[in-house]
C-alpha cells in the first residue's frame, strides 16, 4: 500500500484553521478602530458609571431597606451593574455592523475569499473583548465604592465570565438587529425597547418582589435576572447552582435562535 505523502494533508488544516483566522482577522479590524477612535471606549464606559454612582449614592438609602439585613446595598448593586454593562455592551455590535453595510464594507468582506461566518463572529468576538475592559474597569470603580467580595476571589471571576458569556450571546441578537434595519442610528434607537426591559425590570437593582405581581413573573424569569442572580450568590455566597445552570441555558437558546439568524441576515444583505 502506497503511504500518503504529508504534504496532501496540508489543505484540510488550512481548510479547518482559515476561518478561525478570518474570525481573529476580522475581530482584529474591529479592535483597532476603537484603538483609532479611543472616545468609542471612553463613552461606552460613562455611561455604566454614571449609573453605579447614581445607584450607589442616590438610592441605596431606599433600596437597602428591601434587602435582607446585613447585605449593603453596594454588594447587591455590583452584580446588576456588571450585567449591565454587557448588555449595553453587546449594542455596539447593532451600531458597528450597520455601519458597515451602509458604507459598502459588508460587501467587500463578502467578495474576498473569507469565511461567511467571520464578519459577524470577527465583530461579536471584538465587543467582548471590549467588554472584558469595561468589566475590568467597573471592578476597579465597584471595590472603590465600597464593593466587597464574600465568597472569594475564584467563585466572583468565574461569575464575572458567566457575565462575559451572556454579554456575548446578547450580542448576536443586536447583530440581528444591525443587519435588520442597516443604520447605524435607527439600529440604536431599535435596540433599546429591547435593552430596557430586560435591565430595568430584573433583579439587576432591586429584589424581584418589591416590583408589582404582574412585573414579577417576566423579572423573575428572563436572563438579565438569572445572570445578575447567579453572579450575586457567587459573590455574597449561597445557592447559585441553579441560577448558573438557568443562565447558560438562556444563553445557549439565544445563540441557537439569532445566530442561524443573523447569518442569514448577512447572506442577504451583503
């Protein structure tokens, strides 16, 4: 039997790591226009710690007495906050890609010999990245304010990329969006009806029972609370098995339902 020579098993391994290049080529792209346009970073996170210091200084008086005793409202805050700031994050990803197909740049990314999936999963992959400072950022500005870790440094970083994660599959539902309405400000001005009601009327700021009863069944069971729930039982400690569990289902449906979506999106309008 004649052995195959080395070199015919070449263009599989091309064929298998040309998309991961293109993906890291295209995310590459992305990073360096923030690099160029630094005042993209540095309004991306006013915007969080305009909140924190509103929350922290402004309601905490009211908020803290619905909390059980003994928890300070900063350390029930942080955790809403962190999810927060990916989910306002993941919004970036609407803007920037609508941005690119009304310049043209989705239609020479689609006519050079790359990966279909790595203009979107090249611009998700480049938010989180953005979103790891952000996160960074906000940890720095939390212990400032007053936030303390209970539980230990592990169990609070594993929470913190549970928090990453969903802020990634966020993302792909505001690519939908992005690619659905193709401007740039209508994309902003689209993705904020569906923003709001997942931040506000969640467990992120204040418990789920203070809210009226009709509220409490969405707040209860939507992923901003689940998210926000779980990174909350890992910093203060107690039970957060099931909200982890809860959380990373919510994160995989969501994958599963916009990402199919949004490449078809793509294949459409570039």
């Amino acid at each position: 039997m004649t052995a195959v020579p080395f070199p015919l098993r070449r263009p599989a391994r091309r064929q298998l790591l040309g998309p991961v290049r293109d993906v890291l080529a295209v995310a590459g792209r992305n990073l360096n226009v923030i690099r160029r346009t630094p005042r993209l970073l540095v309004f991306s996170t006013i915007q969080p710690l305009v909140f924190l210091v509103l929350f922290r200084y402004v309601f905490a008086g009211v908020a803290e007495r619905t909390l059980p005793p003994g928890i300070p409202y900063v350390d029930y805050l942080m955790p809403g906050i962190f999810v927060q700031v990916t989910v306002f994050g993941a919004m970036n990803t609407a803007i920037g890609l609508a941005a690119d197909l009304q310049t043209g740049l989705l239609e020479r990314f689609r006519s050079l010999p790359m990966s279909r999936v790595a203009v979107l999963a090249g611009r998700t992959l480049a938010d989180l990245a953005r979103n790891v400072f952000v996160v960074a950022l906000m940890t720095g500005v939390g212990f400032a304010v007053g936030f303390r870790i209970h539980n230990g440094a592990g169990p609070f970083l594993a929470g913190l990329v549970l928090v990453l994660a969903f802020g990634l599959a966020m993302s792909w539902v505001y690519a939908v969006i992005g690619l659905a309405v193709g401007d740039p400000e209508t994309a902003q001005a689209a993705g904020f009806p569906v923003l709001a009601p997942l931040v506000f009327a969640s467990s992120a700021f204040i418990p789920v029972a203070t809210m009226p009863g009709w509220l409490q069944a969405f707040a209860a069971h939507q992923p901003v609370s689940y998210s926000a729930s779980a990174l909350r039982a890992l910093v203060l400690g107690g039970p957060a098995a099931t909200y982890v569990w809860d959380s990373l289902a919510w994160y995989a449906a969501i994958v599963i339902v916009f990402a199919p979506l949004g490449a078809w999106l793509y294949r459409r309008a570039a």
